[in-house]
C-alpha cells in the first residue's frame, strides 16, 4: 500500500514587489493542508510551505528529499501550488511555464523560479508509486508530459490504460489567467477543487470525473477551463482509503542519550580551528559517529559520508565525497549531480555559497595517508566546517587537529542505565568499569547472553537479533526497513535494539551497521546466502531507482556474487543513476561483468557502451561493441551498437568509418530518435572531415525539437552554431546555435558535449579578436573535459588556450609556455589525425611567432601528414608555410602559400580563417619588422574583406 505524502506550497507575498500580492494563495494552502488531514492523510506526512518558507530551494529540497524520509515503502505524493506562474521564452529555447516562489528574481525568472520540467525532474528522483499534482497559478501549460513514475508505460504521451502507475496533473486556467475571489480570499480554482473532492471522496472517485466537474464549475461561473494532463489508468485517487491504508513507518529516530558536554566540547573545537578539519578519533564502539551525527542535528546545513573499505569502490574518495555533498544539498544542487570538473569545484561552491556547512566525513582509518593528504589539502582552506572521524589517531604529518572521543562518564553511565533500563543490580560504577567507558561494551552483554540487562527474555528473541545482525552483515545496510524485513524475515524491535546498542545507525537515508557487527557475524553464512543480499537490494532499487547510496550496494553485491540474470532489470535503472553521478569507473567494471556472462548485448551493457565512449572511456566499450559480431540483436539494439562504434570512430578520428556506419543506420533505422543521432554523427565526420556543406544538411535533418533527444539536438546545434561562428559569416546565430546547446547539454549533464560546445565557443571568441572572453570560455570547457577525463577533448582546449595567450601575452609570456607545458603532458604520438593536425599546426604558430625557423620546420612537416587531404585544416598549414617562407627570406612563395590558403578558406566560406592568417602575418610583421613581408601582406590585405 502507497504511503500518501504531500507538499502544499501557497505564496501570496514575494521578495520583489513586482509581484504583486496575491490575497488567497497562502490561506488556500492552510486550506488544503487541513482537509488533506481531514481526510486521512497524517499530519506529519504533509510539508506545508507559506511565504516566505516557500523559497525554490525549500520547495525542491521539499520534493526531492523530504519525502524519502518519510516513507519507507511507494510512494503516493501530492503537490498543490498557489501562487503567481508566468510563460516564458528563454533565447534559442521553446517557450515553458513556471511556477514562481517567493524568492523569485524578475530580472532572471528562468533561474530563479521553477519550471514545470524541474518540477519534473523533482519528482523523478522519488519514483513516486502515484503523483497528483494541482497547480492554481496564471499561464501553466505542461508541453511535453514527462513519465516519472518507475513502471515503464507504453508511451510518453497523454495516456489511458489500465494497470500501470499513475500521475495526473490538474492545473487551474492552463496558459490563460487564474482568478481569485478577494473577498473570501480565496482562489476559485482551489475552492472548486476543495469542494468537489469533498463530494467525491464519498463514493468510489476518480481523478478523471474530478477534472470534469471541476471544469464544469469553473466555466458555469464564467472562469477559464482548466487543463488536466494523465499518464496511467483513468481510475486515480489521491486520498487515503481509510481505514485499510497502513501508517507509514519511518525511519527509526536515533535512540541514544545525547552526551552534551561532548557535543558542546565537538562545536567548541570546530569554532577554535577553522584553520583545518577537526579530527575526531577513538577506539571501535567509543560513539565517535554517533556524537559527530548529534552535532550535525544542530546546524543548519550537513552533509554526511563514509568512506568505504578499501577495494569495495572504484570511485576515488574525494569523488566520493562530492558526490555525496550534490546528493545531500538539493538547495544547491536541485538535480543531486555534483558541479562539472574535478571534486573540488563541488567543494568551492559548497562553501562559497553555504559557508559553516558541516561536513562529516566517517571512517578515515580505510584510506591511505596519500589520500587522506588529498582530502585535507581540499577540504582544510573551504570556509566550511569539516569533521573527519576515525579509528586511528592521525598521522603527524596531516594538517589536522586531532580530538579524541571522550569515554563515558560516570553520569552518562547513570543515564545510559535509565534510558536502556539496565538493572539496578548494576550499579553505575560497576558498569563503567565493565565497559571501560565504551558505548558498545553493551554488544559483548548481548554476545554473552547476559539477556536480563538489555530486555532479552527468551531464546527466542536472542535468536531473532542475531538473525537481524546476520542480515546487516550480509547487506551492509538498508534503506526501506519494511521490504528488509519482508525479505529477511527479521522483526523490528531486533532492529530497534541494535540501534540502541550502537550497532546500527542512521545516516541521511539509510542505515548502516557498525564494522564490529560485520566483522564478528559475516562468517556466520547459515542464516542466508549472498544472493539473498543480492535479491534484497533488487528489490530495494526497483523500489527507489533514484536512491543513489542503495544503487551503488546493489552494484557492489553484484560485481562481489557474481552475475546472477535476475537482477538484469534492476541493473538498468542502477546504472542510470551510477551514470548521473559519473561513477565512470564502477560502469567499467560492471560492463567488464556483463561482457564475462554473455551479457554484452542486453539493454544495460549497450547504454553502458553508449556512456562511456561520450567520455572517451573506450576499453570496455571496445569489449562490448566487439561481442556483436558473437550474437543476434534485435534491430534496435544493433543500431545502437552501430552508432556507439561509429562515435568511437570520430572521436578516435576515423570519419570515414564513422560517417559510413552512421550512414547505415540512417538507411534502415525504424527508431525516429535513433535515426536522427545517426545523422549527427554523420554530421560530425562531414564536420572534421572539413566538408562543411554536408555536415550542414545531415545536421538539419537531425534539429528537429519535436523528435530528437536533448543529447542529439544538443549536439546538432552544437556542430550547426560552430560552422556558422567560423564561417565568420553569421556570427551572431552561430553563437545563438552554440548558446542553444548549452543549455541543452547542461540539462542532461552531457559533460564530453559540454566540453566541446565551450571549446568551440572560445575558439570562434579569440578568431573574432576577443581574447579575454575566450579565456574565460576555454577554461570553463576544460573543466567539464577534466571531468570526462577525455584527453583529446583537453588537449583540443589547451591548444586554443595556446593561441590565447600567443596572442594576448606574447610568444615569450610564462602564461604561453604554462600551456605549452600543460599540452606536452598529455600529448601522445599515437593520438588520432585530427588531434595531430591541431596541435603540430599550433605549435607550428608558436615557433614562428618565436621566429625558431628549425622547430617551425619540424613542426610543419609533421602537420602536412594530416593535413594534406582536409580542406579546412590545410589553410592553417598553408598559412604557416606562409610565415616560414617569409623567414627563409622567399617572399613570392609567401604571397603565393597565403593566396592558396585564402582561395581554400573562400570555397569553404571560412571567412574567419581568413581573419586568422592575415592577423598572424600582421602580428608576425610587428615581432619581426626585418623580414621582407610587403607582398603577402598586400595578398591579406586584399582578401581580408571579403
């Protein structure tokens, strides 16, 4: 049964006053949080948000994470809205709806309200079993219904089927105006909506006779019609079918006495040194977590994590960590994926944006002294308060301040005592002495079956609480108490006693056991196998696929049993969530599974393939797409496969190859979507292949909003802005294209097209003359490149960051020869054609620049390799043959190379490279005023305007 949660959102006053006051939204709010009550939903279940509560990020962090602390089973989720909406067109995008919360900027609505769409991807998160949504604001059209319930329906559109999830939407006047009736202050649309669920919940309701008797009030009283949207089964109801449905069980409270003078001595210590983490250590069981975790319950804002034992993840600790933060912030990340580039930049926004945050990172004694080096370095100069708990005391040479965990004391004894009911027989000073001040001296009682001091009265219960620890070794945790139960067969009250033991314990929105009961009940394999764990966290993740800490166990169980088929349709949605936190490295392993067990060609190990060759992760996406040639695909299937060998192709730079097998799936995909991002990837080989003209048509084809994917429109913008930005011709649309594209690759986190999209970017800025613009673009694509870790994705912006400072610092700057540098570290001889055409061209540049006539020598002939047989790039050699001409005291030949490059930049309508050549033959002229350059001077001149 579906645990109802609600979120009722009313807005009548707004920071800015060019919103004006709304005299019933935050009263219809109390309104509708009363009569959710009345009507069987429990109060404690409904998060009512008014005014100024109701900022974007309460009201997605209200969304995204509250509700998933609430229940522990599906979801039935109710959101109600009251307040100002508005239409709006954002540039190069179609136009969308928001909903606008009380901190909503007028000048930047699109960033500072919410659209429709992230109300979306809010609840997409949840999973909800059944959402309902009500939404009474002005101008509120959902243009693309989105599915965000986990079963899979049959189509994306409006539907009507019977048996599946369910989500309906009822908005007030879609894109006309709402009205309100001031004097009862109270919106129509939601008295209407008030008073007909009244009428209905009598008798056997659906929300389809809802929405139209809603609409036949609202127009009997001359107001617009109301839209609705359904996905699902027309028989919905969002009301609680008392008295049958259960109460939803929540996560158990941490039922340990709080020790204040340890807490207050932990926050004194944080205040003292905010110079570097404090680091918080003691002996297994001292209560180190637990007293970290009672600190965080006093600050405003908290992020919690542990690190995992060593070989049981393949994601890097400070990864690991930011990851964690993005999750755990949704004020500051709404879509839970941590900020593009390395770790750190997660940390810096962190705490540029919430300074004093708390961060607790658990269980440092599993990592390295070099690693625990690279966490300090990043986490000790951040404005943030950082707490590292251990084992061990740390190591001299780390800049910490070292706190150890205080034992009980004689009091805390005498409190334990009474809150654990411990006998009298035992007096307080007895027990300390038999705990030495340990909290977790209580496990050795229970190992004991010392039973009468912890409430044990029979075998029988003994016997259930160790089944219970079995359990949690085995798993490592929970995250749904309920479906563990079911599964395990374990009671609650064994579970509530290991908490108050110390044993198990809460974190975020799991449970974790302590490594004292892993390690003394893991070898205790009678109680279950290791695919009972497995069947758990399939159940766990078809429940909560969006439930990142319960993918991530359930990957690692699989990769640690072995491959076992029934947990395939579970895989694909943990992969989908592994992929959004770019747990590249687990994907790869996984992959490298599913490869081993002939399970290369399910849907899971294609999107896998597909993930990584975007990042340019290419070993196992080798494996996979290489088992093609061993099994039967379903046509589909094989046309994936196809265009992931034929992106493997461009990126390597074989465009040949990867125009002829993108050209096979345009002439015979079924798929619309799949067609259209074959036609991109023909573009892109035209595209690098210097064939403009036939980049351009493929990649029309495929911009078409209304079928393509956000990736595939994403990059066809791309790849269309960039030809005309450096054509030079149209730059301003070029630009609007690349702007376009931007944002849609940022929606979808496609960092290796963000990467490119900047790169391209700040190399049509410099081209234009506009050095610090470039500078600043160029920086920002290499920080999405250095999180791909696509090494000809950054050598391709570190080489225009060459051209950069060339030009805006000199040939002789240390900022030229930093880049430099920075492109001789990545570099390597066996990269692709079109990485060894752009760099040696580059380099050839520089040295003439430096007039070092042996090192332009060089570098042009290995240049004219690759160059020779593509247009556009041959300019760029041609112009460089240009300027060594000129040094060799040969004129005429200059004259003549920059008369042949610009008749190949005129066919090409390259008007940019144009610019390029002619601005390094002035420049080369204002280093170098001896050489002779009077006549291919007057060739640039001349050519130069058109």
């Amino acid at each position: 049964m579906a645990n109802t949660i609600a979120v009722v959102v009313g807005v009548s006053s707004y920071n800015s006053r060019v919103f004006p006051c709304l005299h019933g939204a935050a009263d219809d709010a109390q309104r509708v949080a009363a009569a959710l009550v009345r009507w069987g939903v429990y109060a404690e279940n409904i998060r009512l948000l008014v005014d100024q509560q109701a900022t974007r990020s309460a009201i997605l962090e209200a969304l995204r994470v509250w509700p998933l602390q609430r229940a522990s089973r599906g979801i039935r989720l109710i959101f109600f809205f009251a307040g100002h909406g508005c239409r709006i067109r954002d540039t190069g995008q179609p136009e969308c709806s928001l909903i606008l919360p009380h901190d909503a900027n007028p000048a930047d609505r699109m960033a500072t309200s919410i659209s429709l769409s992230e109300l979306m991807s809010a609840l997409a998160r949840l999973c909800p079993e059944e959402a309902y949504l009500f939404l009474d604001a002005c101008a509120l059209r959902m243009d693309n219904v989105q599915n965000v319930l986990p079963a899979r329906l049959p189509d994306a559109d409006v539907l009507s089927t019977s048996d599946s999830s369910y989500m309906f939407c009822l908005v007030a006047a879609g894109n006309q105006s709402a009205y309100e009736d001031t004097a009862s202050r109270t919106g129509f649309f939601t008295r209407s909506l008030l008073q007909q669920m009244e009428n209905l919940r009598k008798g056997k309701a659906n929300c389809t006779e809802l929405a139209e008797r809603v609409t036949k009030d609202m127009l009997s009283k001359g107001l617009p019609s109301p839209e609705f949207y359904i996905i699902g089964n027309t028989q919905g109801w969002p009301l609680p079918d008392l008295p049958t449905e259960d109460r939803p069980l929540y996560p158990y409270a941490p039922d340990v006495v709080l020790r204040h003078s340890v807490v207050g001595l932990l926050g004194s210590a944080l205040k003292e040194n905010r110079e570097a983490p404090l680091w918080l250590w003691g002996i297994s069981g001292s209560g180190k977590t637990v007293i970290a975790q009672q600190l965080r319950s006093r600050a405003q804002h908290s992020t919690y994590c542990s690190l995992p034992p060593q070989g049981t993840s393949n994601l890097s600790n400070l990864h690991l960590i930011a990851s964690e933060i993005a999750d755990q912030l949704p004020s500051l990340f709404p879509s839970g994926r941590p900020c593009p580039g390395p770790p750190s930049s997660t940390i810096d926004h962190v705490a540029d944006k919430l300074p004093k945050v708390l961060l607790i990172v658990d269980h440092c004694e599993r990592a390295d002294n070099n690693e625990l080096q690279t966490i300090v370095k990043h986490l000790a100069p951040k404005d943030i308060d950082v707490i590292l708990v251990s084992q061990c005391e740390p190591d001299t040479s780390l800049p910490v301040v070292p706190l150890e965990c205080p034992r009980l004391t004689l009091e805390e004894v005498e409190a334990f005592s009474t809150h654990y009911r411990i006998s009298r027989s035992f007096s307080a000073s007895f027990l300390l002495a038999a705990s030495d001040g340990n909290p977790l001296r209580l496990r050795e009682l229970i190992e004991h079956c010392d039973v009468p001091q912890i409430g044990i009265s029979n075998a029988e219960e003994l016997l259930s609480l160790r089944r219970a620890m079995a359990a949690l070794a085995r798993c490592g945790g929970y995250v749904d108490a309920a479906l563990f139960q079911d599964v395990f067969s374990v009671f609650p009250d064994s579970l509530r006693r290991l908490e108050d033991t110390g044993l198990l314990s809460y974190s975020q929105d799991h449970y974790v056991p302590h490594d004292a009961l892993v390690k003394a009940e893991s070898e205790e394999c009678h109680y279950f196998e290791p695919d009972d764990a497995l069947r758990y966290w399939t159940l766990q993740v078809s429940a909560k696929p969006q439930h990142l800490w319960a993918c991530r166990m359930f990957a690692q169980t699989l990769l640690d049993i072995g491959f076992r088929k029934f947990a395939l349709p579970s895989l694909s949605l943990a992969v989908r969530s592994l992929v959004r936190v770019r747990d590249w490295r687990s994907l790869e392993s996984i992959g490298e599974l599913l490869v081993d067990n002939r399970q290369a060609q399910c849907e899971s190990a294609v999107y896998i393939s597909e993930e990584l060759v975007r990042v340019q992760r290419y070993r196992v996406v080798d494996r996979i797409t290489g088992a093609k040639r061993n099994c039967s695909l379903n046509p589909q299937l094989e046309d994936r496969v196809t265009l992931v060998e034929s992106e493997r192709a461009w990126w390597y730079g074989d465009f040949a190859t990867a125009i002829a097998l993108a050209d096979r799936v345009v002439s015979r995909a079924c798929d619309a979507k799949v067609r259209l991002r074959a036609e991109v990837n023909s573009g892109i080989g035209y595209f690098f292949r210097g064939e403009w003209n036939a980049a351009i048509d493929h990649l029309q084809n495929a911009d078409s909003a209304e079928l393509a994917e956000a990736r595939t429109l994403g990059w066809a913008r791309l790849i269309l802005g960039t030809i005309a930005g450096l054509r030079g011709v149209d730059v301003e649309s070029g630009e609007m294209l690349i702007q376009s594209s931007i944002r849609l690759l940022t929606q979808i986190n496609d960092e290796a097209g963000l990467a490119v999209a900047w790169g391209n970017y700040g190399e049509i800025s410099w081209k234009l003359g506009d050095y610090r613009t470039a500078l600043s673009q160029l920086k920002t694509g290499l920080d999405y490149a250095a999180s791909v870790d696509g090494v000809s994705l950054k050598l391709e912006i570190i080489r225009n960051l060459v051209h950069v400072a060339l030009r805006l610092n000199g040939p002789s700057s240390p900022e030229l020869a930093q880049w430099i540098s920075k492109s001789e570290e990545i570099f390597r001889d066996e990269m692709g054609p079109t990485v060894q055409m752009q760099i040696w061209n580059t380099l050839a540049t520089v040295a003439a620049y430096r007039d070092d006539q042996e090192e332009l020598l060089s570098a042009l002939r290995r240049a004219a390799v690759f160059t020779q047989n593509n247009a556009e790039y041959y300019i760029y050699t041609l112009g460089n043959e240009a300027l060594l001409a000129v040094m060799q005291s040969r004129p005429r030949d200059a004259a003549e190379r920059v008369r042949e490059a610009f008749c190949l930049a005129r066919v090409g309508s390259n008007l940019l490279a144009i610019r390029q050549l002619a601005g390094d033959l002035e420049r080369f002229h204002e280093l170098h005023p001896t050489y002779e350059m009077e006549e291919p001077l007057g060739v640039a001149r001349k050519w130069l305007p058109i």
